[in-house]
C-alpha cells in the first residue's frame, strides 16, 4: 500500500492495464440502472481473488497456471504482482447477479484513495477517474459479462500485463491511468455488479512487486549556525532510512525553512549529502527547518519532522582577562560629574576587536557622597531607564555590564551615566567582548563549585588565595567540559570580617587590578563573574580567587560557561531595556513587593526585543530595592526549578546585579522568568542585555 503523502510525475506511459480473459458472455452497454452503492467492503454477495502465475501451455497451446495466491479478502490489497498474472474474482450471493461490470481505475489521487459511489461510476471514465478501453483488446466504452442462471455465482479471470494505455476524460482530455512498476500509486481494480435489487461497487488495490515507492522521510533535523552566521543556517540531518524500492537511489535532498507561523518560505538548499546551507535568512528571525527526499524514481518522500527553533545570526564571546578601560581616579583625575556623563572608546588597546558588537565589563563605583545608580549604554542612543550599579555614600560597588558598542559614527563607544548629586569615581575593565563569527558559544547550567560555609570547606583567610576546580574530569559533579575556556560565576561574599574584595582570575595567571566582588564587614554581597579558566596539564579548569582582607565566606555557582561547541548558543545584545518591574507592573508582573518566599513571573519571550521562540536563556541586570530587612532574590526559568545562584541585599539599601538564566517553557510558561524572595519583602526590576540562541 502507498503512502499517503506520495507525490507523482506524470508518465510518459501507463505501465499496467489488464486483459479480460472471462468464459460468458461479453455483452456493450449496460442494462437499466439502479440507485447506485457506496463502494462497500460489506457487500451483500462475497468475493475472494486468487493469483496464478503462467507456468507453461497445454497440447492445444492453452496456458496453464499454477496458483500463488490464494483467499484474498474483497477490498484489500493484491500485493506483489507481476507481467502475466492472472487475477480471478469468484462472487458469491444468495440472491440474484444479473451483471457485472470491471474497470481498471486509479487507486489513489494525490495520494487519497479513490472510492466509487455514483450513478455516473464506468459511464464512461468516472470522471477520469478509469481507463475507458479498460481490457486491452476491448473497444467498447464499459466492459460486463451477463451472468447465466441460476445467478448465484460468477468467475471474472483477468490478466496484469504491461503496455501503453490512453483514456479520455469526460472533459475529452487525454490523460493516463498511473500505477505499476514505474509509479507510486496503487490502480484498483473496481467490479460495479448489478443485482435484483441494487448496484454495488467493490474493489481490489493492485500493487506490483517492483512497485516504487517514495523514499522515507530523513529524520533527525537539526541547525547550527554557519560561518559566517549572518542570515545562514547549517542544515543537517539522518538520511532517509528506505529510498522507495529495489534499485531505487536518493537522488537529492531539499531542505527549506519555514517561518514562526509554520509557513514554508522560499528559503532552501538542495544537497546529495545529509547537510547544507540555507542563506537568505532575516538575522534574530525565529526558523525551523524540515527535509524531503527525492529518489531515482523521482518521488518526494514526506517533509521531516521539523527542527528546532534556531535563530540566525548573533554573536560569540571571547575573553581577554581584565584590561583597564577607565580609572576616573587615576592622573589625570576626571571624577564623573552630578548628573553627567563619561564616553568611553573601547577597542583594540582595551583588549575588544575590531568588528566586535558588545562587550563584558567589571565597573566599580566609589567616591560619591550621594545615593545614586549608574546607567551603561551604546553611544549615539538615548539613556534607556536600566541600571547596572546601585550605591549609597561612600560605597565601594562592582557589577557585571554587558552592553552593545555603538555604531556608526560612536562606533566602539559606550557611555556612563550617574544619576547621583555628587561626583563619583568609575574603574572600567573589560573582560571580554561579543563578535560575529569568532569566538566561543555559552551553555547555561547550574551548578554550586563552592560553599567555604560548609566542611570540610573553610573561610577565606586576608591576603589568601583559593584555588576552585571548575572544569574537567576531576570535578564530574559540575558537568563542566574540559573543553570550557571561560565560565560565568555567581560569586557570594558572607560573614566578612572586614571591608573588602575578591579577584576571581584564571588559575595559574597573573592577578589582575580587577575587583569582582567588593564588601563590607558583616554584609553579604554577590556579583557576576566571567572569567577564563587556566589552560595546562596543572592549571587547566581552575580558577583563583584573592581576598583583600578580612576573613571571609564565599559562595560559588557556576551558571553558564563558554566552549568551542557550535552545539552551544550564540548571544544577540540588545540595548540596556527593562523588560519587568513590580513598582509599576512593567512586563505584566503583579505590582508590589515580592514577600519572602514566594515568586512573580512574568513573560520575557515576545517582548523586549526578544523573539517568541527559539530563545534559551537571556543576560540580565537585576535591581532589589524597597526591602526593609535583608533580603535574597534567585532568578530562574519560570516553570523550572530554582537555582542556587542568588543576589543578597541587605536592608534600605537597592543593590543592582548582573545574571543569566534559561527561559522556562515548561506550561504554562511561555518563554518567561520568575523572581523569588527568600528574605524581606521587596521589589525587583528585570533589565536585559541580550538574549542566547
């Protein structure tokens, strides 16, 4: 039996027609008409056909058969034909057969079966749907053969043979029967037998035993990014598992892309292998993908199950350490104004590329003797209402930035804005930068590589140095690959015994002047930190982190880390954007505070310049304010679980801090966030930086 989804050429020649061989006799034109029957496997009479195979001819030069099949069921398949077959239909009923007529007609149209119930079914063609001059030698318009008394029973023999055959439509159009060997679609071979009392249609499908078929569908689609990726996508996939018959080959496979709304487009590529590349694609648009297959026989096997949502484009990230970008406190000492702002140029001399899109930042505030917040975007845009760093007076603060380059004429540049009513100081390093095309992809995780709270851990001594193992085999409960170069940690600094810092570099690097975590005595602090890890038979996958002074506790969680896996994500920075807040509502999220342990959710996916689908995990900025005591927010893919990573703050202070999570999709959740609140109730707002694919 053929697929449903085959699709057909159109044939030069009709490759099967039979030859009506019956003993009666043969009479043209049927007799009057009755109401005619649904095609029916419940007829009132019984048929079985039984197959036979040519073997010789008797003395008289007859043929003489040998039975191959027998007992077939009315209305099934009559499977495994060849040339010279002879098919015989024995009717059985207990009332009257006053005639039969036969028709080869097509089984299948656009690969639906055919079902014959009209009065107008055999008179001429049913539409087209039959061959006219059905039985070879025959030129009548319908074949039939009256049946003799007692009219009980009759025998219809025909034989399979191979030939050319033409019928007209009724539209007097010359077109073909398509079955046999050569093609995908089952003929029937349909029987109208007139009784007493009604017309009934049954059939029997016909398929050859060379019969080609269209070859399976390829499975397992997947796609990757190309190089380069602008609108590309490496398309692959596991080649069709049958190519539709003996001698039949796959000629070629076409893959094309399909749109959110699951829309073929015009986006395609064709191959001889299992891979190829698909251009002309809109860069940040969600796709899927799904393959055919062509034979030898030129069928079209059924489109693939689809690929995963896979967005083109984006960038890829390199890290290089910390390179000072700004010391406003250094010669010659420019503080950044009340209410003002400093430009920054970042490019080679500060370790970014040329042709990078974004950077990763460490910036540390200090100085001011006002509250305020520092706001950090593209140059040559206006301040967008995010903000990376919150401060009190005389606060020494650090956060992670990540944020595009300006364009154009401000190319490379980036600006920071103070909102305080006094001036301020600004270090900026650069740990790293976002480019198309070079680089290495990020792979979210969770997972918690050190706790100095609990044995046989133990605080951090002043002065000390801790090494962490981060990636690699000897650490197989991270999961982190020993091919990771970098890794994004949430680092947690509790129950210190004096003001100051951590400095979280490689594992057998120099120290850098960077300050990952800055805190004071008795207060928790956390911050996001990119950092790459050591390379080397004895460094490799580690990290280090100094502590400035004081004993100390730190927490580590790692929350994503950087390899040279396409199969990771690439990232598409976007302009500083608050995306939630529950001081106003922004993003949908319920207005007010979030009360210790509970959480608010709200939808990131179709917002915000964040696609519907496609999307993995997204870089934010999370700012908590309003908490009247201590208070500890976790950010997580809504509908997931809760990760381990955390930001702290403590009371009537707003504390801003860098993260990245996986978007949950799991239902209800459609691409969203939640926010949840371990200590005093307070309020979150959710500003983006980008978002990974």
């Amino acid at each position: 039996m053929m697929t449903s989804f085959a699709f057909r050429r159109i044939p030069a020649v009709l490759l099967a027609f039979v030859v009506l061989l019956a003993s009666g006799v043969l009479a043209i034109g049927a007799g009057p008409i009755k109401a005619a029957e649904a095609e029916t496997a419940s007829p009132t009479f019984s048929a079985t056909a039984t197959v036979s195979k040519q073997i010789g001819v008797d003395g008289n030069g007859n043929p003489t058969w040998q039975v191959r099949t027998s007992g077939i069921a009315l209305g099934t398949t009559i499977d495994g034909l060849e040339d010279g077959d002879k098919i015989t239909v024995d009717l059985l009923t207990t009332g009257q057969i006053t005639m039969v007529q036969a028709r080869l007609c097509k089984g299948e149209t656009a690969g639906v079966e055919v079902t014959y119930a009209s009065t107008t079914d055999m008179n001429p063609t049913q539409a087209g749907k039959c061959v006219l001059n059905p039985f070879g030698k025959m030129t009548a318009n319908s074949a039939e053969k009256e049946v003799v008394s007692p009219f009980k029973s009759e025998s219809i023999e025909l034989i399979v043979g191979v030939g050319t055959d033409t019928y007209f439509k009724q539209s007097g159009s010359q077109t073909t029967v398509q079955c046999g060997p050569a093609y995908t679609d089952d003929c029937k071979l349909v029987l109208k037998v007139l009784t007493q009392d009604t017309n009934e249609f049954i059939s029997y499908r016909l398929n050859y035993a060379s019969q080609v078929e269209p070859p399976s569908a390829p499975t397992a689609v997947k796609a990757v990014a190309s190089n380069p990726a602008s609108g590309r996508a490496d398309v692959s996939w596991t080649a069709s598992s049958s190519t539709g018959g003996v001698g039949a080959t796959i000629s070629n496979y076409t893959a094309t892309a399909y749109n959110s709304a699951g829309v073929a487009t015009s986006y395609t590529c064709e191959t001889v292998t299992t891979s190829c590349t698909v251009t002309g694609l809109t860069n940040s648009t969600p796709y899927t993908f799904k393959v055919k297959a062509k034979n030898s026989a030129d069928y079209f096997s059924a489109d693939s199950v689809a690929s995963a949502v896979f967005l083109p484009g984006g960038t890829r990230f390199t890290a290089v350490g910390a390179k000072l970008a700004l010391n406003t406190a250094t010669a010659p000492v420019s503080p950044i104004t009340a209410n003002g702002t400093k430009t920054v140029t970042l490019g080679p001399t500060q370790g970014v590329a040329a042709g990078a899109t974004a950077v990763v930042l460490n910036v540390t505030v200090s100085g001011s003797t006002a509250a305020g917040k520092i706001t950090v975007y593209p140059a040559g845009v206006t301040k967008p209402s995010a903000e990376h760093l919150n401060f009190t007076s005389a606060a020494v603060v650090s956060n992670q930035v990540v944020v595009p380059l300006g364009t154009g004429a401000n190319a490379g540049k980036i600006v920071l804005h103070n909102s305080a009513t006094s001036t301020a100081q600004l270090v900026v390093h650069v740990v790293g930068y976002y480019k198309p095309d070079t680089g290495t992809y990020f792979t979210a995780t969770s997972k918690r590589a050190l706790q100095t709270s609990t044995a046989p851990a133990a605080p951090l001594a002043a002065a000390a140095t801790r090494n962490v193992q981060i990636a690699g085999t000897t650490t197989p409960a991270l999961g982190i690959p020993g091919v990771a170069t970098a890794v994004v940690l949430n680092v947690t600094v509790s129950s210190a015994t004096a003001a100051g810092y951590l400095t979280v570099f490689p594992k057998g690097g120099v120290k850098p002047g960077v300050k990952s975590v800055n805190f004071t005595a008795g207060k928790s602090t956390s911050n996001l930190v990119t950092v790459a890890l050591g390379t080397g038979l004895t460094n490799g996958g580690g990290i280090s982190i100094f502590n400035s002074a004081g004993s100390t506790n730190v927490t580590v969680d790692v929350v994503g880390y950087f390899s040279n896996a396409a199969t990771g994500s690439r990232f598409f920075p976007l302009n500083p954007i608050r995306t939630a807040n529950t001081v106003d509502g922004t993003g949908g999220v319920t207005v007010g505070k979030i009360a210790s342990g509970t959480s608010k959710s709200f939808r990131v996916a179709s917002r915000s310049g964040v696609p519907t689908t496609g999307v993995k995990s997204v870089a934010y900025n999370l700012t908590m304010s309003g908490q009247a005591a201590l208070a500890s927010m976790t950010v997580f893919g809504q509908g997931a679980p809760r990760t381990q990573a955390n930001v702290a703050g403590y009371a009537n202070v707003p504390v801003s801090i860098a993260g990245m999570a996986n978007l949950g999709y799991t239902s209800p959740a459609l691409g969203g966030l939640s926010v949840y609140n371990a200590g005093g109730a307070a309020n979150a707002a959710v500003d983006l930086a980008g978002y990974f694919s």
